[in-house]
DNA sequence: TATGAATGAGTTTTCATTCAT
DNA sequence: AATGAATGAAAACTCATTCAT
C-alpha cells in the first residue's frame, strides 16, 4: 500500500466521479471548439484531463456520447436563460420576444463553447446513424424551446399585441432568424466584417420585431 | 460502335472527359450530403462513378479540392439565380428583395444538394488550414451576393421605399435571416414538424420586409 | 505463470516495453538488409515482429525513425570497438591506426547488419529532407569517429613516427580506404569472388600503412 | 493529313528514335540524380523529356532497365576513360596506377551523374530481384577494370618496380580505396569539409603507391 | 476503478505499368 | 509509333475502442 504517492487517485466517492466526469466534458468542449469534432481524438481529451484513455471509457460509451452530451447541456443552458429572461410578469409580449431574443445573445456571447459545437461544428452524419436515442432528446429539448416561444406569439396574439398570423409559422420565423443572424456573425466575425455583434444583432432583432407588429401592410 | 454510356470507356475526347469529371462531381455532391465530407471517402465516390481510385486524382487533387469545387459551383449557382430574379426592369425595391428570397428559396428547393454542403455540413477545420487559395474565392463569392443585396436595399432607402437603416447591417441581417430560416426549416423538415416549406418561407420572409418599410414604429 | 518469451503478451513492465522495442528494431535491421529501406513496409516489420500496425506507431514516430535509431546504434558500436581498440596504453601510432582499422573489419564482420544499413544502403533523399534533427546527431557521430583518428596520426608525427602529412587530408584518405575496402569487399563477397575477406583488409591496410611510414621516396 | 503543324513529329527514321531514347536517357540521369531513384517517376521523366508515359515503354522495358541501362553506360565510359590512360607506351607501372586513378577522378569530376548513380544512389533490392540478367552485365563490367588493374600490378611486380603482392588482392585493396576516396569526398563536400577534392584524392593515392613501392618494411 | 498497451480496419494518396485509341 | 487515360495494388499512418493487468 505504498503506491499512495504517485499512483493517481481513484475517484472513490461518487462526487470524485462527478468531478472527473465534469473534467472530461469541460475539456471535450474545449477540443471540439478549438480542433473540431472529426480533430479531436480521445486521447487528447484524456491527456488533458489527465486520465488514462481506458478511463473515458468508464464514464461515457464512446466519442458521439460525449458530444451529444455536450450538446444537451448547451440546449439546458440556452434553455434556462430563456425561461429566466421571460420570468418577470408584466412583460408585454414584444418584450418577452425581445428578451428571448436578448437570452439567445447572452447564450451565444457567455456560452460560446457550447453555442459553436452546435450550429458551427458538424458531424459526419455516418457517426449518427447508429446511437440516435440522445439525438432524439437534443431535439425534443431544440421543440420545447421553440414551443416557448409559441407561447409568448399566441399571447401577444390574445392580447391585440400582434398581428394574427399563425404562430408556429411566425414561431420557427423567428427563431430561424436569430439562429442565421447569429450564424452569419460568427462567419463574418472570422472575416472581420462585423464588429459589434451586438450592435448587428439589436437591429436585426428590431427590424423582425416591427414586422409583427399590428398595422402593417401586407406584401 | 456507339459506345453510348457505358462505362469503363477510355475518355478520348476532352468532352469524354468532361463527362468523367462530371460523373465524379455528382457522385461526390451526392454522397458529401448523404454521409458527410468526413463519412465519404474517396473510395466510397470512385466505387460508385465506376472508376479506379487512380482515377479521382486524375481529375482532381484530393478530397478537399472535390469539395471546395463542389462549393464553387453552389455558389455559382445561386448567384446566377438571383440575378436572374433581379433582372426585371421597374421592380420596386421591396419586389426585389423579395425576388432574392424567392431565388434563395428556389435553390435550396432545387438544388438541395448543393444547398446543403454549403450550410448544413462542415468540415474538421483541420482540413481546410492550408489549402486556402479557393477558400478565399469561396468568400469572395458569398460577399458577391451581400453587396448585390446591399445595393437593393439602397436604391429603396434613396427612393424612399425603405427606413434609412445601416445599409451593410440590415442586409447582413436580411440575409441572416433567410439563412437561418433554410437551416431550420431543413432541421424541422427531418424532424417532420414542417411540410409547407414554401409557406413557411415566404411567411418569414413577409414579416421581415414588413420590418423594413417605412411608416414603423420603434420598440 | 511465466510468460517467457511467447508473443502478445501485453508489455505492463517498461522492461516488456523495451523487449518489445528491441524486438521491433532487430526486425526492421533484418528487414533493411534483406530487402532496403524502399523495399521494407511497415507491416513486414509489424508482421515479422509479431505485433499489429499500430503497434509500431506507439514505439517509434515512423519508418524514418526507426531507421535513423538503428543508424545511431550502429554508429554508437563502431564508435565503442574503436574506442576500445585504442585504449591500450603504450601502443604505437601505427599499432593504433592498425587497431582502429581492427575495430572496424570487427564492425563489418560482426555487427554486418549495423553495416550494411549505413553504408550500402541509401534512401530516396526526399524522405530525408525535412526530418533532419537527428540527421545531424548522425554527422556529428561520424566526426567524431574521424577526429579519433586525426588525433592519432597527429601523435604519430610528433613522435616521428610517420610523415608530417596533413593529417585531416591523411585521416579522411585513410577513412575512405577502409569505407572503400569493406564495399568492395561487401559487393565482391556477393558475387563470391573474396573469400578470405580478413586477410584481404590487412593486405589492404598494410599497403595503406607502409605508405605513411617515414622514409619513403616521392613519386 | 493535316496534323503535321500540332502534334508531335513521329520517330520516322531509326535515327529520330535514337534521338528520343537518347533524350529519355539523358532525362532520367539527371532526375536519378536530383531526386534520387525513388524519388523519380516515370511521369516526370517523359514530362520533362517531351515525350508521352507510353512512349517510355517503347524504348525502354520499365524503370528499372532505364537506370541499369544508364549504370552500364557510365562504367563504359569509366572503362574507357581508363583504357585511354594506360595507352601510352612506355610507362612505368607506377605511372600506369597513377595515370588509372586519375581516369577514376576524370570520372568522377567530369560526369559526376553518371558516377553518382552507381555510388551514391541505391535501389531498394527489391526493385533488382527478378531482373538481374543486365545486372550480370554490370557487374562483368565491374570485372573488366579490375582486371585491368590487375594486369599492371602484375606487370610492376614482373618487372621489378613493385613488390611481389598477390596481385588481386592489390587489386582490390587499390580500387576499393579509391572508391572509398571518392565516396567519402562526396560525402563529406556535402558537408562543406573537403573543399579540394583533386588534392585530396591525389595525396591519398600518394601515400597508397608509396606503400605499394618497393623496399617497404613489413609491420 | 483505473490503466495504457495493443489492436486493425480504415483513410488518403502515389505511381509503375497497361492498353484502347 | 505514339498517346495519355485508366488502373489498382501498395504504402504510411491514425484512432476509437478493447481488455489484460
């Protein structure tokens, strides 16, 4: 029993497991966003975690769990930031979309790791074709966010706010445009063509916002 | 002694060749969308264009380089169809814009193949490193069509169509927006929630030039 | 529960490790003798040795290594019998240069592997072109061998042994002689005209030495 | 028959062909030397020799036979170059040595790609298994010269200039050195450490003959 | 639990040679 | 005689995953 001094330490209580778990995602995270996923292999994950590559294997089934899992945190994110952006009552409709749009920013801007593995980076969908029961929660997970949003629609619909145009239309509309706003900035980013972000998001978001408010004109 | 169109024929003619080089094109545009950049590999596209592995290299110089052109010739397309929808005389701007829309549209409906290399897969960045001389053609192409957009929504704002917006900020937006509407009406489109597509589309794309015109209120 | 010598036995041990090495870089110099650098695979090595491909890869960075590390050894015993050959005190200068030519037939003869690889052999230059760290380690070791022996001939004219010649010119001509003898002697043992490589090295170097001997007339 | 102005002139006459074989030739030597046998293909060889890869084939078996081919030309001028040293009547025996070690420096510094194939390059082995009948050939060439030699020692012992050696062991003691001399000069100019190699290798055949002449003390 | 050596199928790419034209 | 498109068997190297320890 005399290996104590060198031999690392095995994660004994369940929290030392936990805490070795969170060390490989977090690590994961930072890989898949700096090499890309096809780039990072697990043994770089695993050296820079300092574990040995058999370990990974103990806490997660292969290299595509561990991505999705990353995707469902990043999702659980974006969705708690929606759900606390939407929370103070006395919000008009306009303005919920508004916040959802502002937590959507947040989310992009505070979380970028876990904004860029999912819209930027992209997997050789040969990799998804087997292990698809997580791919299925991601998108029920991607579903409840956009029926939130549904829900903020109808309201403002309810209420006079907004135009009555069908909401799961207007709902997909407006999410698919942030979402390409969002997109674009960080490729134009790369390119140096965009600056403020924020800025070019705020006015992106303002012009959509105009469009849904009653008293336009039809096309 | 017609040889027809069968295979394994020596390509004599520069034209014989044309056709090869074709047939590997499409093959590879075909799987590249089935299997991703990374889950295609060279052998995948040669077995099924019906030639040898030796021959890929004759006619390009790797992976990256089927890829890039694949890339090339989306662009190419989707420029040409939103010339074309632009080229009537006396359009209102607000037509205009609409008619870029609608041409994006017609390419990711026509032309799925191509639409979705470009936006839907990626590559382990890794890849793309060095080889860099096309990658900067591709930009230059996609800035072709943002500054072909800008110039529309100018000519509105002088004539008074359009809110003196930021020119460069509301056409990046527009096109944001578009784009993001395609990623996810293609996302949905899997996941069965949309199946009027075109509706869908045309639905955003109203609420956002309403955005645009004059007489809006601000939030 | 011995595991002598049988084959895939894991290596836990660093000395497993080693064996395994070793076991790696004898086959490969039995491999490059028999069949050249070109003409030897990684999976003839692998195959021989009797561990997968992959295998190599966590011994040795590639085929350049591993040849460039039997290049060093080899290096290392030649240097080490010359040494040795040398250390004996009260010799003269020509018993020395005798026993360094000794040391190096001893080489030839008894390490012909070693040899073979430096002398005979050759690479396509283009794999050598980059990877040129260790390259350099290889020079050094051959000039030190040469200086060896520039020190003795030095010895011999301070002490009036031998002819006040350039003694880097001397070192390099009688350096080549030897190199020369044994390739001839190498490439006239294959098509079996010298059998009695020995004695045809001494006569060879015996020539050699009677023409640095002092006294002897210019031509 | 209208073709004349663009395509290629075809080898009418036997002495078109000779010209094209000739270039293939002239081609090849210099690429085995700039790039190394390996390190040379086909392809580049008729690029540059303005000649279809078919072509090659026509004149010449495969690779192999081209560099063989190439490897017997520059022993016949070796031996031809030596054969013109030896002519004049009326040498001594010693002069006779020295005049067919300058021939192998005349050699080595007037076509410098023709020795360099033969010493510097090396084939993996493989290349040369089935194909050894040219191979025979080279090396009879290789007999010739030494029996050349041979023939003048005999002479100088026979007349009395030179000690009575077993001549073929003289032989080969002298050709090997001077080999082992023009190895290590190209090695080492390389390495910038030899910068005149006519001086270098005259002194080193000096102190060889001296040790050859008569009244030479025995070690 | 934890390790890390071992695996081997899989990938891209090269090139001597062939053969239809 | 000449062409050059086509071939396909290598080759070097990678890496997710396994499993003996």
């Amino acid at each position: 029993m005399t290996t104590a001094t060198t031999m690392k330490i095995r994660a004994r209580s369940s929290s030392d497991k936990q805490i070795k778990r969170r060390k490989l995602l977090d690590t994961a995270l930072d890989l898949f966003n700096r090499q890309g996923y096809q780039g990072t292999s697990i043994e770089m994950i695993t050296e820079k975690a300092g574990v040995s590559t058999g370990t990974f294997y103990l806490y997660f089934k292969g290299k595509v769990e561990i991505y999705q899992l990353l995707n469902f945190e990043g999702n659980e994110i974006l969705f708690r930031l929606i759900e606390d952006a939407m929370s103070w009552p006395g919000m008009t409709s306009i303005a919920r979309l508004s916040a959802i749009a502002g937590a959507y920013y947040r989310y992009y801007a505070e979380y970028p790791g876990y904004y860029k593995i999912s819209s930027i980076l992209n997997i050789g969908q040969k990799d998804f074709r087997r292990k698809s029961e997580m791919q299925g929660q991601l998108n029920q997970q991607a579903n409840q966010i956009l029926r939130l949003i549904e829900s903020v629609l109808q309201a403002g619909i309810d209420n006079g706010e907004l135009e009555p145009v069908d909401t799961w239309q207007a709902t997909t509309a407006l999410w698919g445009m942030l979402d390409g706003l969002l997109i674009l900035a960080e490729r134009e980013h790369q390119n140096l063509i965009i600056d403020a972000c924020d800025d070019f998001f705020k006015q992106g978001l303002n012009i959509l916002i105009h469009g849904l408010l009653k008293r336009q004109d039809a096309v």
